[in-house]
C-alpha cells in the first residue's frame, strides 16, 4: 500500500495493477510535506528523498502528531500534571512527591506492569483527539479505534497510468469516482547535448584496459573493452546520447562508511553526491544499496553450479552390515571378544564356584 509504481518501467505497462493509498497527495497540507520529503537526505532519514512516503512512515508520523496533541492539551488544562516528582540524592533513595502522587516501577518483579495513575486520562484526552494528518481526518471512538478514515483505490492498466478509480471509507463503504485517465510515456526524454559520466570499476571480463597497438593512442572511452562497455555502446547507441567511461576513483563498488561524504565509498558513493550520472558495473543488488540508488533488473546471472556423478546403486551383499564401521574397527571389536573370552576363561579355572562335583552311585 502507497508504494510508488514506476510507470516508466516497460513491465508495468503490460500488466493491470490495483492497489490502495492512504496518503491523499491532492491535499495542500501533503503536497507541502512531501516538498520537504523529498529534499531530504536518504543517507540521514531513511526512506526520504522521494516522491512519496510510504503507509509506514505516514502512519508513524500521524501518529507522533496524536501524542503530542493530546499532551498538549493536558498539559494546558493543567500544567503541573507531569512535573517531574521524584529526584535521586546523592547517597538517599527517592523521594515522594509533595502532591500526593505515586511513583511508578515498570521493573516489577511479579511479572507484569503496574498501571500508571495518569494512564486513563491520557487515553480519554488520546481517543478526543481530532486533527488532520497525512493519511486524512484523524478521529477516535469510545473504543479507541480509529473512524471516519478513507482509503483511495488506484490502479494502473495497460493503456493508462496510475489513477484513482475509487473510495473506500468505514462508513460509505466503496464508492466508484470519475477516474482521470493518462496515456503511459511511451518516449523517455535525454539531453542531448549533455556528456553523461558513467563510473565503472576494473573487473574482468567485464570491464577492462586495452592494449594498444604499436603507435596507436587511446582516448576516453575507446581506453576499455569488456562485455559492461560493449553494453555502454548499445544502450547510448538506443537512447542517442553521448556518454563517458570513468573508473571508481578508491576502487571500490560501494559500502555504507560514515567518514565519507554522502556516508558511501565506491561507485554507490560517487552515484550519491552526484559525481556520476550513472554506473555499469557487475554490482550485487542489495536492500542496503536500494535505499539509496536505484537498480535496473539484472542484466546478467552467473549460472555457477557444480556437477557430479550420480552414484550407481548396488544391491546389498550379504557383509553389507560391516558398512557402518571401517575394518579396523570390526578387526579390534573381534580381538576384544577373544581376549574376554580367554580372561573369563582363566577365572572360571580359578574360581571354585565354577566347579560341580559329581556324585557316582556304585563304582
């Protein structure tokens, strides 16, 4: 809910998607939230520098909003109602507050936590707070449950770009509204005049230095070969722009460092600050880097396995019992029922309880 579709994505012009937004970014208030959304830096507020803010973020900030709100009003009706009551002296252990009020432990050693006094006035001012926030009107019932909120039902089709088709409220239900339909950007715009810097980084086959030919002189791209550079040449050659190769200057492919500016090093960092346009690279994908830069689909998947021989079964013989254990084991085990027979033997001898005399009648 209230993820962005990229329409420019060819994939999504291929297929009908419905989904709900709880953000409506037609108000003035919104509008102006995300101005300052956007302008922040991913690298400080996660998720910011965008567009749009996810349901999450948005319900979190309402939320923040709420509580402060109902304090607020706490705190005006009676401004003494929090005072901090209990200090620490040096060597003495706390004192009781003058007004009567109790102090609370939520460290309890009898397994739950002992309600704090003020807590049911915080939840009747919390359930009579009404403001309006990211995600619409904000309004309780008596159960502190939210009501009187709206979900906007947007999809995207085939022909169209994201639009809103419907409401959904908790009191109207869904009601179908007029949608407003817009062609999908087929065409993607480019500068044409503009040199695009692409950084990359020295890894065979993909990218690397050519050698030149005896008096031969190489000069900007023409400097590397490799399969990310043939790749480089189709893709400007499509789009018709002009571009230029350059290698990571601390030849790396990017981690999180906070010493560095932009708090990335590598081709992710150089992509951050803004020093180069793009990068083509043989570069993971990973959830960290996607929160500050924005992948293609993989162009390449290394399809490494390894492969052996499927063992022939053979049906078992009648010894198949002495698998388990090595032969020198079985060989040990062997000696170790002979040399206990031949001790129990030699005690029997010398045992006279193993002796029976036998009683001849007659002779």
């Amino acid at each position: 809910m209230d993820d962005r579709w990229e329409s420019e994505v060819i994939e999504y012009g291929a297929i009908n998607i419905t989904g709900f937004r709880i953000v409506d970014t037609s108000k003035k208030y919104v509008k102006e939230f995300l101005d300052g959304w956007k302008r922040l830096d991913p690298t400080t507020s996660q998720g910011a520098g965008k567009e749009l803010i996810s349901a999450q973020a948005a319900l979190m900030y309402d939320a923040v909003f709420v509580l402060v709100e109902a304090f607020s009003k706490i705190m005006r009706k009676k401004p003494d109602q929090f005072r901090a009551y209990t200090m620490r002296n040096r060597g003495q252990p706390f004192n009781l507050p003058t007004n009567g009020t109790r102090t609370l432990d939520c460290n309890t050693s009898k397994g739950w936590v002992t309600p704090w006094e003020h807590g049911d006035k915080i939840s009747r001012y919390l359930r009579k707070v009404e403001i309006s926030g990211l995600t619409g009107d904000i309004r309780f019932n008596e159960d502190g449950k939210r009501q009187n909120y709206t979900l906007h039902v947007v999809e995207m089709t085939v022909n169209s770009a994201m639009v809103k088709v419907a409401e959904w409220s908790d009191e109207g239900g869904l009601a179908p509204v007029v949608a407003k339909y817009t062609r999908l950007k087929t065409d993607m715009h480019y500068e044409r005049n503009k040199t695009y810097i692409v950084t990359t980084i020295i890894e065979e086959p993909y990218i690397m230095l050519r050698q030149p030919e005896p008096g031969e002189t190489l000069e900007t791209n023409e400097r590397f070969e490799g399969y990310c550079k043939d790749l480089a040449e189709l893709v400007a050659k499509k789009l018709g722009i002009n571009y230029e190769l350059r290698i990571v200057k601390d030849g790396q492919y990017g981690s999180e460092n906070p010493d560095v500016k932009g708090g990335w090093d590598g081709m992710v960092g150089e992509l951050v600050r803004k020093e180069a346009d793009f990068a083509i690279a043989p570069m993971t994908i990973t959830s960290e880097r996607e929160r500050v830069i924005d992948f293609t689909k993989p162009f390449m998947s290394l399809g490494i396995s390894i492969m052996i021989k499927r063992p022939v079964k053979q049906k078992p013989s009648v010894f198949s019992f002495l698998n388990p254990l090595s032969k020198e084991i079985w060989v040990c085990v062997l000696f170790s029922y002979v040399g206990v027979s031949i001790v129990l033997y030699i005690v029997s001898r010398f045992s006279p309880f193993e002796w029976r005399l036998v009683n001849y009648n007659g002779n």
